[in-house]
C-alpha cells in the first residue's frame, strides 16, 4: 500500500476498530487511542517528508480506477504545496488530541468523529482528482457540523447550522466549476494532473470566466474571504476549542489551497484575466477583517477575524502572482511562498491561540475581553504562551508570521502595488488589536469573572494543555528562524505553478 | 559561513530568550547570566571588530540572511556591547529583589542582541527582523511593571507608533525587489531603477525617522520613560533610538542617489533638534527633559546622514550614547534614592549624593556642547558639514546646539542648589525612596560619564583623520578654526546667561504653554486625527458586518423557507386544484366523447354521412 494512502487511511482504520470497543470501558481508552493514531501518523508524515523530493513534481503518486465510465479515479499524490499542509494537519490533530485527555462530553463519538475529520482533511490535500478533492471538501463540512452542534457552547446549533448550509452552498457551486472543467476537456476528465497538462479552457474566454467564478465562490466562501465570512464567527465561538483549531488550521486552508491546487493551474488564462478582483477582494479581507476584529469585546470572535485578515494576505498574494504584465517572475514566486507559508504560519499560531481560548473557557466560562484583567499574575506561563502567539500572528520577526507576511509584501508590491500598500496597514492594525487584548486580559490588576461554580483559584497551564499548545509555538519558532527546510519543499512547487500560470 | 559573527548575535538573543522564559527558577542567577553573557558578547564584539567577517545563512529564495562588518558596524557593536554590559550592572541595584529578573535581564539582552543584529545586517530582511525584535523588546521593557496598566499603554503606544513607521522598511524592501535589486543587499539599494528608488528611500527615511523619535513620531519616546531607568537609559542611547540614526547614516549613497533624500532628512533632523530643544526646556520632570533631549541629539545625528557626515554622525551618535546612558542612570538612581524626578524637588540632590552629582555635572557638560568634551566635538563637525551644504542649516543647527546648552544648564543648576529646607515634604511623590545610592549604580554612572568626557578626544585632528579612514572612502570636512570658536564663545555665553536668568528667576517666555510640555501635543493629535477614526471605523464596520451583512446572508435561508411556505400554501392547493379541475375536464371530455358511442348502427351510418358530406362540402369549396 502507498504510503499516503495509510497516512490517509490509518485515523479512518482507527475509528472503525474503536467503533467495535464498548463506551463502557470508559473514555481513556478512546482519548489514549486518539492520542496513540495521531502520533503516529505524525511519524509517518515526518517519514514521508524526510524521503520527500522536492524538485516540483508529485511524490507518493497512487492511481486506483473508481469511476472509470465519468473518467474518475483514485488519484493521489503530494507535492510542495500539499505536503506542508498534510504536516499541519497532522501536528494540529495530535496537538487536539493531547487537548481532550481530560473528561470529554461522550468520548467515543467525539474520538470517532475527529479521527474521520483527519482522513477526510489529509485526503483533502492529497487528492489529485477532482471529484475525490470535492468529496472529501463535502465530509469535511458534515463531520465539522457534527463537532459545532454536539459539542458546542452558547447557540451551538444554529451557527453548526449556518456553517453547513453556507459552505455546503459553497461547495454546490464549486461542483459546477468541476463539471464545467469536466465538460471542456477532450476527453472528459476529472483528474487535476491531466486536466493542467490539457489547459481545456485555452481561449475559451466566456467559458473559462464562468467556471473560474464558480470555482472562485466555492473557494471563497470556505477560506473565507470578504464578503462571504459571516459563517465564521459564530462557528468560531460556539465551537469547542479543538473544532476551532481544526476550523482555523485546517478547514480554511481547503480554500485557500483550492486556489494554488485548483483555480490557478486549471485556469491559468481566466485568472491572469480576474486576477485584479482576487486582489481587491484580498485586500478587502485583509482591511475589513482587521478592522473588525478590533471591534470585538469577545476573544474567540476577534481570533476569527484576525483569520479573515490573515486569509485575505494569502489571496492577496495569490492574486498579485496573476498580475502577470508587471513584476519578475521572483517576486510572484516569492509571493505565492509566502501564501503558502502564511496557510501554515496561521495554522499552528490560530491553533495555539484558540486552544488558549479554550483554556480561558474552561477556567471561567467566558470569552469576554473585558471581564479578565491581569491574568499574568495568576497564570505565568499562560499569558507568555499567549504573548507569544499574539507577537507571531502579528508578524514578529523569529516566528513563522514574518516569513509568511515578508514573502508576501515584497513579492506582492511589484504586480499590485497599491493594494499592497493598503493591506500593509493590517499588519499594524492586528498589532493594536492583539497588543490591546494582552493588555486587557492579562496585564493590569488582577480581576476575573464570577463564574457560578468556578474556584477562586485560576489555575496556570495544566501539562496537556502546555504540551498541546507549546509544540505549536516551538514550530512557529523553528519556521520563524529556520524556514529553510519548508521553504525548500514549497519553492519548486511553486515555481511550476508560476510557470503554468506564464503560459 | 562565520561562526564568530554569528555567535556575536547568538549569544545574547539566545541567552536572552532563555532567560526570558525561565520564570522565576530564573531570577536568583539572572544577574550572573547576564554578566556572563555580556563578557562574553564583548569578546566576541572585539574580535569581530579586528576580524571584521562576513557572514550569510539561508532564508528567503535569493535573499539570505546576512551580517558583515564594516567600520561604522564595528564603532556600533562596541558602543552597544558596552553600554549594555554597564547598564546591566545598574540595574542589579534598581530592580527590587523579589521583581522578575530574569524576565529583566532575558529581554535587555534580546533587546542589546537586535540591535547588533540591525549593525550587522547587510541586507533588508536581515535589518528588518533585528528592527522589529528590538521594537517588541522594547515594548516588553517599556511595560515591564505591568501591574501597572497606565505603563502597558505607554508600551502599546512606542510599539505602535514605531511600527508604524516600520512598514516604511516593508516598503522599502518590496520595492527594492521591484526595481531590480534581487538579493535586497543594502550595498545594490542606490542602484534600484528610478520610481522604485523614491519608494525606497521614503521608505527607509519613514522607518529611521520613526525609530530615532524625530518629528512627527517624537512622542513615543515621552511614553518610553515609563520603564525602568536602565530600560531608558538603554533605550535612549544604544539600541532603539540609535537604529534609526545609524540607518540613515548607513543609507547616505541611497539618499544621495534619490536627490530629494539629503535635504529633506538634514532638514528633518535641524527642525526637531531646534524643536525638541524647546521642548526639553520647557519640562519640569528629569527624565522627561532627557528623553526630550534625545530627540533633538539624535536630530543631529540625522541631520549629519542628510549633509553626509558620515564621520559627525558616528562621533555623534556615540558621544550621545555615553552621555545620556550615564544622565539616565544618574536620575534612576536619584528616583530611586529620593522617590521623585520631579526637577524642583530634585534641587540639592548634587549635595546630597556628591558622588552621583559629579558624574551628572559631567555627562551634563557633555550634553550641553562645554569644550573640549565629546558632544561639543561632534556638534562642530556635523555643523561643519551642515555648513558645506546650506547655511541656513548651519545657523538653526548651532541655534539648537545653544537650547541643549539651555536645558542642560538649567537641570544642572538646579540638582546643585542647596537642599531646600523642609524638603522632606515633597519627595518620595512616586515610589518611597531608600534615601541611599547603590555603590554599584555610582561606578556605572561614573564608567559612562567618563566615557563622555573622554571621547571629545576624538576631536583631536589627527584622531579625528584616523576615524575618517577607519569610516570610510570619503572624509568629512572638518570645522574651521572660527567655527570652534564661535561654538565655544557662544556655548560659555549662554551657559553664563541661563546662569543669570536662574538666578533672577526671570520666567520663560512661550514656553509656559502646556503644549511645549505635552511634546506639542502630538500624542492627543494622533489619538484623535488617527486612532479614533479608526475605532469608529472599526465599530461602524462590526455594526454592519453583524446587522447587514449577517442578516442579508441569513435572510436567504428565511426567505427560502418564506417560499417554501408559500408554495406549501398556495401552489400546492392551486396546483392541486388546477389538477383537479384538469382531470374533471378530461373525464367530462370523456363522457362527451362517449356519447356518440352508442352502438347502434343506424346511428352511425348518420354521423358517417354527415362527416361525408362535410368532406365533400370542403373539397368542392378548397
């Protein structure tokens, strides 16, 4: 068996055969096996990095027949771009399942529904065939549903709700965008490789435009960008912590890495054309959702901005690498790095960030900014984690968030020069935002909120808390002074795309 | 690859964080670490000094991170390893025994580590990331009591405002990339193509302006006296406000290069000189005058980049350096001793602590431009150049020369008066005094007065040659011999004059407006100009995102269900009633078309002829 296919499939084998152990034998046996298949397909990513050859083309390539009539197959691979989000993945699912060795609200489904989650988002990322990526885009949004409304808080219900049925709409329409691609090939096919190599739309402008829409309001809606977000916040805040983490790290890069995987390879003509809206609607979301955020009184809710915003440099980013009249070929590589590099960037600091709102839930029921005050005092370690995270996601040099943001700016102000200028202005809002909710919650004296049913004590990091966010932070870290070994994995990928979107 | 160079920044960055993080395990040996770490640092800062390598590792696609050394480098590295290491010692006195050193210590030498990180940096990423670093250090320093809220702000409003210039750099390097210069090598940044250029330098000018605190960013540095006095002390002479000087400094050919670069830096840095000088005389709180002061020395060190006196600036920059470390430490230690820096309570502190008030005197001498000490040698060669290129830079440039000689004067007086009966009263009005000076804070004091004192050999001739070469290709124009003595003249003047003025008590014209001490109110402008219309923007943009564009996207579900109802209600039975009536239509169709059907063949045979007989009538008619 291809060793993709068991990085894919093992968490899946693992839920089936917990499905056979009786709940009765009480939830450790689940958290520790959760734990035990996390970690080990960690290894096997790790495994796979290491023998990972990065010279731009597809490793790990695995081709089984499934639907051959409508030209559809299992068709998987890996390549600069996938890889690093099939690592974040990963880290992100075992860095939750360290999160929940504690009393969970019914164990078993919950393990369960996690493990299928991680098949379905590390299939994601491998998928190489059109309908097989859309398959698992849809299951991501089902098993998601199910984490929001069954073990959610506050009005869990109705924004699971609302999160299914605005992305499920997303991915309606993204489908459409696939049967149009389907429909131009000669002969119909729905594999990506083939279909790139074929480039069906060439000169079929009206055509081209339409499906690129398509595909794009799929995309856009699960990244999310302006002004299709709305699903986010409340998801965010009525989710568990580990939901958030998995919402943020890697259910928002589905879209984002649409773009790179699907939009802009399939479409390479279309998306020079309509590249300046991919812009303008980046740098919307960079300003809008930073703006936002700094409205928010509830920690969680600004997080969720602050992801808009973070997501709106990647499609900044995306798009300036269109702009293909102006600008060297460096600069848009350089561009579409850092895009890459910010999707993981902000799945290990969002991680880290979330899980920390989930501590601050845990201890005190409540995400308002305004009813904590000098926490630092209490809770050490707790408030240098979230220092930490806070200087990362507002891109301080030394962790991962600078060599995201560095990558984009440059490489981004040669093709789309005002626009970046504008979106430069995030990255000194999110530092007010962030500094001013440290502020708020952790420094100054000491006040917490009266939670019925809470100690007096606020408890400093527990060591499954510390061990599930500090990983996050040491690899944020590890990027931020060494990003070498992930830059040379993405780079040639990115290369080829660029040259792809050149033709 | 040079592993001495990179240790050079290793050390103290890594030792810092480490320090940083350790909690309070920490602060019993933080002292020793922090020593250790910077005798060491010095080692290496010397031997890279003499080694003078260069030093690349990988980063981004063609743009590695890179430190060398170059002879400003080295004067900075010295400078700043120097400075650090005896403020270090300082602070064992300053910071309580029960607060976190560790946390203290970790972060003074992070801070000291970005900024010989941005001396090294040979290109933009490089110089960025040790930029940004010290910024954020700054802002852990700055709010190192954060207990007390009011001094957190203080550290949010220097971060912001600092940042803000930041994206200058940001800039600078997209457009570096833009106009040709792959590698962002700060050597290639003059040589970028025209347009791409200008963004360059404004860039560059915006971000060095906002970090050495000139106008219009002046007013963070007001804020940074919020921390500790080593913090300020650090922070005022080496690190942090230094970078934007010595970057501008180190842009001299990109200035050049751009043509509108030279004149609008010197002129930025003459006017805040000459303005922040009436600033600085019109504070009544120590340390505020001093941090005032600083705005208006380092304009000098930015009007020299903008005339090009590369070798004016350095001198300048360094004889500031020692100077107003040793002022800051000195009014640390009368803060702590006497719990105020307030200028009038502080009359008599000289007498009370002689030792303290000697080293003051000195480095106050210094600052107020007194012959033959250092800062009066580095004030004549910038103004020399100053004079090279415009005059009328020269004449503001000495006119504020002369208003550090004002305030200076008038600080010194004052802590020399006799101590004023009943003084007990009014001290100890912001922390209890411990009434005793550390041993270890009056040799730091005294360690960096001297250093002031001493560097004014510099302005020895031949010296002044040797740092020339040692600079760099081109020599500076060195003052003539009237011009020394017009600084001399006119520097004894007014000192006499303040002197006479103290004495007589003879107010202070204009400057008795609040204006000049809230720094021209340039924090309230920004606050309300800049920040509220942001958070207005922001309320406004959650209001609509929550009541508009929520609500549009949730009106689509109840409007489908609003159908479906409708649908349920009214199409459903319409329909259900057309069907209905349509299967009562065909059955009574039905039932018509039954009737002929009777099954008697008579009957028939009548309809068959008359249908003929229509036929036929159609035939004969068509």
């Amino acid at each position: 068996m291809n060793v993709l296919s068991l990085i894919v499939f093992l968490p899946l084998v693992a839920a089936a055969a917990l499905a056979f152990v009786p709940a009765r034998l009480g939830d450790r046996v689940f958290t520790w096996s959760w734990g035990a298949a996390a970690a080990a397909d960690l290894v096997l990513v790790v495994a796979m990095w290491i023998g990972f050859d990065a010279d731009g083309g597809i490793s790990y390539e695995q081709r089984l027949r499934w639907m051959p009539s409508v030209g559809i197959d299992y068709h998987v691979g890996i390549d600069g771009l996938a890889l690093p989000l099939v690592a974040v993945t990963a880290v992100l699912f075992l860095a939750c399942a360290i999160y929940s060795q504690r009393r969970l609200r019914s164990a078993k489904p919950f393990v369960l529904l996690f493990l299928c989650l991680q098949t379905v988002s590390l299939g994601l990322f491998t998928a190489l065939d059109l309908i097989l990526f859309f398959v698992y885009f849809d299951l991501s949004i089902v098993g998601m549903y199910f984490v929001i409304a069954a073990w959610g808080h506050g009005n869990a219900r109705k924004s699971a709700l609302k999160f299914f049925l605005y992305t499920f709409v997303g991915s309606l329409v993204l489908l459409l965008g696939f049967i149009g691609l389907y429909l131009a090939a000669e002969p119909h096919t729905f594999d990506i490789v083939e279909l790139a190599r074929a480039n069906p739309l060439a000169g079929r402008e009206t055509y081209g435009a339409v499906v690129l829409l398509a595909i794009g309001l799929g995309f856009a809606i699960k990244t999310p960008t302006v002004p299709f977000h709305t699903w986010l916040p409340p998801a965010h805040t009525d989710a568990p912590a580990t939901g958030s983490v998995i919402l943020a790290g890697v259910l928002l890069k589905m879209g984002t890495y649409g773009f790179v995987r699907i939009a802009m390879p399939l479409l390479p003509q279309s998306w020079r054309e309509y590249a300046w809206i991919v812009v303008i609607v980046g740098v919307v979301s960079v300003l809008y959702g930073a703006l936002v955020a700094l409205a928010q009184e509830d920690f969680k809710r600004m997080i969720a901005y602050t992801s808009v915003n973070h997501m709106g440099y990647v499609v900044l980013a995306v798009g300036a690498a269109g702009l293909i009249a102006e600008g060297d070929e460096q600069a848009r590589s350089l561009a579409v790095t850092g895009a890459v590099t910010q999707m993981v960037s902000h799945g290990l600091l969002t991680g880290a960030l979330f899980l920390i709102a989930g501590v601050l839930f845990d201890r005190r029921a409540s995400y308002d900014m305004g009813s904590y005050s000098g926490l630092a005092g209490r809770a050490p370690v707790l408030a240098g984690a979230t220092a930490l995270a806070a200087f990362g996601s507002l891109g301080l040099p030394g962790l991962s968030g600078f060599v995201a943001e560095f990558q984009i700016f440059t490489g981004s102000l040669a093709s789309a020069s005002v626009p970046t200028a504008l979106a430069l202005l995030g990255i000194l809002i999110t530092a007010g935002l962030l500094l001013r909710a440290f502020h708020r919650m952790f420094l100054g004296a000491e006040r917490l909120p009266d939670t019925p049913g809470s100690t007096r004590r606020f408890e400093d990091l527990r060591s499954r808390e510390l061990f599930s966010v500090l990983p996050l932070l040491v690899l944020a870290v590890v990027i931020g002074l060494l990003p070498r070994f992930l830059l040379d994995v993405v780079e040639p990928s990115v290369t080829s795309v660029i040259g792809v979107i050149g033709r | 690859m040079s592993p001495l160079l990179w240790s050079l920044i290793a050390v103290p960055l890594g030792s810092g964080g480490l320090l940083a993080c350790s909690g309070s395990r920490g602060d019993r040996h933080a002292t020793a670490v922090g020593t250790a770490v910077m005798a060491v640092t010095l080692i290496i800062g010397v031997s890279v000094v003499v080694a003078r390598p260069e030093a690349s590792f990988p980063f981004f696609a063609g743009m590695g991170l890179s430190l060398v050394v170059d002879g400003l480098s080295a004067i900075l590295i010295v400078t700043v390893v120097a400075i650090t290491s005896v403020v270090l010692l300082y602070a064992v006195s300053e910071l309580g025994a029960r607060e976190s050193r560790a946390r203290f210590t970790g972060l003074m030498l992070l801070f000291a580590g970005a900024m010989l990180t941005t001396v090294t940096a040979s290109n933009l990423p490089t110089l960025l990331m040790g930029w940004e670093v010290m910024g954020a250090a700054s802002w852990a320093l700055i709010g190192f009591w954060w207990r007390d809220s009011e001094r957190s702000v203080s550290a949010n409003i220097a971060f912001l405002t600092t940042r803000a210039a930041d994206l200058g750099l940001y800039l600078a390097a997209g457009a570096a990339l833009a106009g040709g210069s792959g590698s962002l090598a700060l050597g290639t940044l003059p040589d970028i193509s025209q347009g791409w250029l200008e963004l360059v330098t404004a860039g560059i000018v915006v971000a060095a302006l906002g970090k050495s605190a000139q106008l219009p960013f002046h007013f963070w540095l007001s804020r940074a006296m919020s921390g500790p006095s080593a913090v300020s002390a650090l922070l005022h002479s080496a690190t942090m406000v230094a970078a934007g000087g010595y970057l501008l400094l180190r842009s001299e050919a990109l200035l050049a290069a751009s043509g509108w670069g030279e004149p609008v830096v010197a002129w930025t840095g003459v006017f805040t000189a000459f303005v922040l000088g009436l600033v600085a005389v019109a504070q009544r709180d120590l340390k505020q005058l001093l941090a005032a002061s600083t705005s208006a020395q380092l304009g000098f060190v930015v009007l020299a980049a903008g005339v090009g006196s590369l070798t004016g600036g350095t001198v300048q920059l360094v004889a500031h350096a020692a100077t107003k470390s040793a002022l800051f430490l000195v009014a640390g230690a009368w803060l702590i001793a006497l719990g105020t820096k307030e200028l009038r309570e502080l009359r008599g502190a000289a007498r009370r602590y002689r030792g303290l008030g000697v080293a003051f005197t000195l480095a106050a001498a210094s600052l107020a431009g007194i012959p033959p000490l250092s800062l009066w040698v580095a004030k004549d060669e910038v103004l020399a150049a100053a004079l090279a290129q415009a005059p009328a830079l020269y004449a503001v440039g000495t006119v504020a020369a002369l208003l550090s000689t004002v305030y200076t004067v008038k600080a010194a007086l004052l802590v020399w008066r006799p101590v004023p009966e009943r003084a007990e009263v009014t001290l100890d009005r912001e922390r209890l005094g411990t009434r005793r000076v550390a041993p270890l804070a009056e040799s730091a004091s005294w360690v960096l007065a001297s250093g002031a004192a001493l560097l004014g050999v510099l302005g020895i001739p031949s010296l002044a040659h040797s740092l020339d070469v040692f600079l760099g290709p081109e020599a500076d124009p060195s003052p003539a011999l009237w011009q020394l003595v017009v600084s001399t003249v006119a520097t004894l003047l007014v000192a006499g004059l303040v002197r006479w003025w103290a004495e007589w008590r003879i107010p202070t014209p204009l400057l008795g407006y609040r204006g000049w001490q809230e720094w021209l109110c340039v924090e309230g402008a920004v606050r309300i100009l800049l920040v509220r219309p942001v958070l207005v923007a922001a309320r406004t943009l959650a209001a609509f995102d929550d009541r508009v564009l929520d609500r549009l996207v949730s009106a689509v579900p109840v409007a489908a269900l609003w159908l479906a109802r409708l649908v349920g209600r009214r199409v459903e039975s319409w329909l259900d009633g057309s069907i209905g009536a349509l299967t009562g239509g065909v059955g009574l169709l039905g039932s018509l078309a039954r009737r002929p059907q009777t099954g008697q063949l008579h009957q028939y045979y009548v309809q068959a002829a008359v249908a003929l007989a229509l036929l036929a009538v159609l035939v004969v008619l068509g």
